[in-house]
C-alpha cells in the first residue's frame, strides 16, 4: 500500500506509514516472538478483518508492543515514544511503519500520521496508560479516546499477561526465554456515544467507557487464562 500524504501543521504533507513496512515489521516478530518465548494468542479473530482498527494494549513489559505485533492477524503501527527512535533503532522503527511520538506536547505530525493510518483502513497501536507500569489500564490518557472517536474507528482490547512475572536468567531485563506469554483480544467496540460530539467533555465520557470496557476485558483475561 503507498504512502497517503495528509496536511499536517502549517499545511505541510505529513506522510502515512506504509502498510508493507508494518506487515515487515510483522513478520520480524512472528519470528523472533515464537522463537524466543511461547505465546498463546486467544480471540486473534475478533480483530476485524479489514478497515480501520485500534489495537488498545496493556503496557507492563518492553516486550508487549513486539508481542502484539508478531501475533496480531494484521499489520501493526503502534505509537512508541520518541525515546526509543535512538541509534539504529530510528530508521528500523520508521522503516517497520512505527510512529513515533512526542508524550510531553501535542506533537501534530503523530496525530495527523496515526489518523491517516486509520483513514487508510490500517491498525493503529496504543498504550492508553501512556507508559510501562502495571498493565491495568488503572488510568488512562486522553489519546484513544481523540483517536477513536475522531475516525470512529472500533478498539480492540488487547491484554497482554506473563511478560512481567518472571525475570530471565540470561537477560534479565526480559521474561524467561521460551516462557509462555498469553495475548487475548477482546470484543470490538465503539467509543463514542453516537452523536459525533468531540467536545471536551464528549472524551472525557468515551475515556470513562473505555477505561470500563478494557478494565472488564482485563479481568476477562485473566480468568480465562488462570493469571
């Protein structure tokens, strides 16, 4: 799929990540995801099949986005904080179609490059908890609320469980090689009310909605799986 370009700020042409650098990026970590540990995936198929779609991810290990990616049915293109762009991994990210973005400002070309993902009837990644912690979207930002109800887009609820519990003798910094990590997607769902509102208060109500929804999902999760 070529690149779509959008007006970004001061009308400038924002590019839109190419679904062949996602579905690259997907098949790097089908590899690397079954070869290193042993993911069970649970409900993969109520991913919709095809147009716009946000992947909404719990964040508790570095390992989580990857994981997702590798097992998703679709290609992938996750918001990843600027931080993780340095050295080589720059091109390598942007080259697999990851977006990068600023979290301590309204950084407008990741805005405007994640809807033309969504516009483009691509996958759009999130961690609504904003960064690593505990992995139950206890609180969320306000980002997939903005996204999902300005391209009405469905979110699909992703947990991922077991990626933190243990460490790694050989890698600390990662669970233990060929341990196995689940990834269960929940049911699609609507984020706004119906009306179309984006007013402040408008998100604040989708960001309740969806806190509950992915909250529930989470709990779903982990009965399903004994985590």
């Amino acid at each position: 799929m070529r690149r779509h370009p959008r007006r970004g700020e001061a009308g400038r042409e924002v590019s839109v990540p190419s679904q062949r650098g996602a579905e690259t990026g997907r098949r790097i970590g089908v590899g690397l995801m079954y070869g290193l540990w042993k993911p069970r995936v649970l409900g993969a198929w109520k991913l919709p099949a095809h147009g716009p779609a946000i992947l909404a991810v719990n964040h508790s290990h570095n390992i989580d986005g990857p994981m997702v990616m590798g097992v998703s049915p679709r290609p992938t293109h996750f918001l990843i904080k600027k931080e993780a762009f340095i050295g080589p991994l720059d091109p390598f990210l942007t080259g697999i179609g990851q977006l990068k973005v600023d979290r301590q400002s309204a950084d407008r070309t990741a805005i405007t490059r994640a809807l033309g993902v969504l516009e483009a009837g691509g996958v759009l990644g999130i961690f609504p908890e904003g960064s690593r912690g505990d992995g139950d979207f206890a609180a969320l930002r306000a980002g997939l609320a903005y996204f999902a109800v300005r391209s009405g887009a469905p979110i699909v609820p992703v947990a991922v469980l077991g990626s933190s519990e243990r460490r790694g003798r050989l890698i600390k910094g990662l669970p233990p090689l060929r341990s196995r990590v689940d990834v269960v997607f929940g049911d699609p769902f609507e984020a706004g009310d119906g009306t179309g509102r984006r007013t402040r208060k408008a998100l604040d109500e989708a960001t309740e909605r969806i806190q509950k929804q992915l909250a529930g999902h989470l709990e779903n999760a982990r009965r399903l799986t004994g985590r």
